[in-house]
C-alpha cells in the first residue's frame, strides 16, 4: 500500500481525499494557490505545497515536480483540472508515481465523446442523434445544415466536455450562432479544445448515472444509479439515489447496461455511466466519465462503500473489496450542491470570507465542505462550498431529513443557493418525485422569500453573546461575605 499520495486538486474533494488517506494510514501532500490558503484542505494535510503556476492546479509540469520533490508514490487527481488527461497520466507512469485513475488509454477513448457512442452504438445500446461539427468550424451555413439535419431543440456539446461545461441548448435556429461561440470559447478555456458536435435533445428525459468500480483482475460492480435530472447551468443541483423515475424492472437493466458497457471499455477504477431515459423508458448513453464525481457520496451513503478507499486499493493492485452479491444498496440518499452564489443577483459568484459557518448534524446527515469560520471563499475557483448529503430508510423520510438540514444550514459572510434548495425540495413535482431535465428550465426562484431575517436573528443573537462576554470582563469583581466568612468566589457588581 502506498505510504505518500500528492492531492493534485483543492476544496471539499481534496479535503474528502484526505480523510480516507488518514484513515488509512497514508500521509498526504496537498497543493494550495494563495487564494487558497485558508482552505480546510490546507489544514488538515500532513505536508502542503504552494502552487506557483499561473495554470495552477492544471499545471502538469509543477504538479510532477512536487510529487517527485516530495518522495510521493501516487497522485489523487479528484475531478477536474488533470483528473481526465491522458497524457498527464502517462507521464506519472514514466516518473514511476501511480495515477490514481483509469489507464492512459481508457481515458484517452472515453474523452472523445463520439468515438465512445460510437463504440455503444455498434454494441446494440440507443445513442441521441449528433452531426459532429469538426470540419465546420465557425462557418455559418454549414453549422445551420447540420443543425437542420437533426431538428431542433437540441445541444451545442464540447467533444471532450460531454454534457456539462462547453454545453449549450438552443430551441430557435436564430440562437444557433450564439450558442456555438459561447460553447466553443468555453470550451476551449476549460478543456483546450473546441472540437464541438450537435446532439438532439430526447425531451422529456431524465439523466441518471451509474457509479461503477472496475479493478485489473476483471471484477465489475456497480454502485446502482443516482439520479440528476436537475440542472441549472449544465450543473447537478439536487442528485438522488434510487432515481424515482424507474421501476424495478428498468432500475435492473440500466445497471446490466452500465456494468457491461464499462466492460467494452475495459475500464479499471472508477467512473459513472450516463444515460438519458426518454419517455417511453428508453435509455440512451451518453459518456462514461472516467474520475470520481462531486456527488459520489449519494452511492456511498445507500451502499456503505468507501468509493475513496477503494480507488486507492484499485491502484495499488488490489480487487474491488466486495463482489456484487455482497453490496447491499439499501436506503435513499439525497445531495444538495451548495454554492456560493447569489440567487438574488442571477447567481453571480458571492467570494468572501465566513464569519458564521453552522453545519447540520444529526442521523445520517453529512457535510463535505473546505469551509470553516474565517474561512476566505475565492473567486476564481468553482463556486461550490459544500455538498450536503442525507440518508433515510425511504424516499419521505429522506425528503423530510434534507429540509430539517436546509434548515439548520448557517452561512455568513457569502451568499449561498441555500434558499433555492429549499424552494426546489418543497416543491409538488419534487415532492412527488415526477420531475425530468426540463424541471429547472420552468421553476421560478421566489426572490422574495429572503433569508435576511435568519441572518438579522443570527446576528442578533451574536451581538447579545458578545455584549455579555464584554460585560463580563469589564466588570470588577468583590469578594462576598457569607455566614461562614470570607467566601473565595466571586459576585459581580449589580448593574
């Protein structure tokens, strides 16, 4: 087992990495930016490094030399940043430190979006319909002729982004031009290409993913599926697992599914299988990501697995620790996405520093953040704060246990997309769990169910405890005369 692994990400990830690490038994290095230097992730590591790239977390060249500088044997990469490149992974294995992640080779294949539909499709599986735009470049008609090839609503897509940053949905021929700068400069910021394809949109649909573990002895298993058919900005709002969308008879097949397209690719470690379910029930993949997800906690709360711990042991050698027949996906679990963003202000990024930060406890309740009080939430990092996840023996009870923890949720010194998980969950269609992919697109945000007067009430009782403690220390202090004598406590004056 590994003695030392470097943590080539930042925030609640790297701070989820270290954990499991300690627990383990194995030391850590973590990396920082100065903008992350009050990052829970800086604090809790055993060594930490200070990153002095302008590329910062994607620097390859910096991030290698720290690892070899620090006597490091792996590299965590988490999501994002060098999670899924190729040729970073490669040369990790020319340096002789394990990539903690699927092979070169697999995560070269599964990053080409259409090559890996491609290769589902010619295996029996439905795929959506998509004209690739690689020789069309920025050139007007020809974009238009593809784009009526398929009919519109549909989806501008990064070649290597998928369905999340580089994405954009257009309903009108006239917003096609737009759509397609937009997602090609973005895409070309995030991933460093601007290769993009068209795909049809499959309206209604649901988005669901299966969480897989694939280990170099040819064990499969999977995790069962969660669904995230909320999304605002191409980004999971609320995930859940099971998906209330499926019947058992379904819920099956899309597992077989997902376990035997891994298998086309002979994927190690772990990853999600993505698929859009139409509205007769249908399932269409559309990418495998090969890197551990911001909401892998969801699979870990209903099945009990350390999905940390277990990429580790894949990368040391090690089988996947339970076969099929022994995970036992029991319960419901459901995540909130916190961000801190300013629903009142379009969402804008709320950087800052906390000057109150209260978590919510309880039964089956946690909360993975690199936030504390004093905490300062950068700016040019993803605005995520924290991921809070619940547990319960049904889907009632775990609706129930997520408002209660919405509610106990504290946050000071930024704002946070608190309050719009709280309008989301009590919502009638979520409620009753008949909501697909176009749900966001029609809710409307009640700005004026503002939380100033939870904020007003905190700070007011804040004020009241400071007051006190003032008082208390300005006061002199008499001794008392008691019937026995001199007694050595003390009374403070009246007022």
């Amino acid at each position: 087992m590994f003695k030392k692994i470097l943590i080539a990400n930042r925030g609640e990830i790297a701070t989820r990495i270290i954990r499991t690490c300690r627990e383990m038994g194995i030391l850590t290095v973590a990396l920082y930016t100065a903008a992350d230097r009050d990052s829970l992730h800086v604090r809790l590591a055993d060594e930490v490094r200070m990153l002095q790239s302008p590329n910062r977390y994607g620097d390859a060249d910096e991030v290698l030399a720290i690892a070899k500088a620090t006597g490091v044997e792996a590299i965590h990469p988490g999501y994002g940043f060098l999670a899924e490149e190729a040729d970073f992974a490669e040369r990790c294995a020319a340096e002789g430190i394990v990539f903690i992640g699927p092979p070169p080779n697999v995560i070269r294949t599964l990053r080409d979006k259409m090559d890996a539909m491609e290769t589902v499709k010619r295996a029996g599986y439905r795929v959506p319909v998509y004209v690739d735009l690689a020789d069309a470049g920025a050139d007007e008609e020809r974009l238009h002729r593809a784009a009526e090839e398929i009919g519109y609503p549909l989806v501008v897509k990064s070649a290597r982004g998928g369905r999340g940053r580089g994405a954009r949905v257009v309903m009108r021929a006239d917003k096609l031009m737009e759509a397609a700068r937009a997602a090609r400069h973005e895409a070309e910021l995030i991933y460093g290409d601007d290769h993009l394809f068209l795909e049809k949109v499959i309206a209604p649909s649901h988005y669901l993913a299966v969480q897989v573990l694939a280990d170099a002895h040819g064990n499969i298993v999977h995790l069962g599926e969660r669904e995230g058919s909320l999304l605002r900005h191409n980004q999971k709002l609320i995930e859940e697992s099971p998906s209330p969308s499926l019947n058992d008879a379904q819920r099956v097949a899309l597992w077989q599914a997902a376990v035997d397209i891994a298998r086309l690719f002979n994927f190690q470690n772990t990853g999600a299988v993505e698929f859009l379910v139409d509205g007769a029930g249908n399932f269409h993949f559309t990418e495998m990501k090969a890197r551990i997800q911001i909401e892998h906690g969801v699979s870990e709360m209903i099945s009990g697995m350390d999905i940390v711990r277990e990429q580790i042991l894949i990368a040391a050698g090690e089988p996947v620790s339970r076969t099929q027949d022994q995970i036992r996906l029991e319960g419901w679990a459901m995540q909130c996405r916190i961000n801190a963003e300013d629903p009142w202000n379009d969402y804008l990024p709320s950087p800052g520093r906390l000057t109150r930060f209260r978590i919510p406890q309880g039964p089956s309740v946690r909360v993975d953040t690199y936030g504390y009080v004093g905490c300062a939430i950068p700016e040019r990092f993803d605005p995520l704060l924290a991921n809070l996840l619940v547990r319960a023996s049904d889907r009632a009870m775990c609706l129930s246990r997520l408002s209660r923890a919405l509610m106990e949720f504290r946050v000071v010194g930024v704002q946070t997309n608190i309050a719009l998980h709280k309008q989301v969950i009590q919502h009638p269609a979520f409620v009753s769990g008949k909501y697909d992919t176009n749900f966001m697109a029609r809710f409307r945000f009640d700005v004026s169910a503002n939380t100033s007067q939870e904020v007003c009430r905190d700070l007011v009782a804040m004020t009241a405890v400071a007051y006190l403690l003032r008082r208390r220390i300005a006061e002199p202090v008499v001794p008392e005369r008691v019937k026995s004598g001199w007694h050595r406590s003390a009374r403070r004056l009246p007022s």
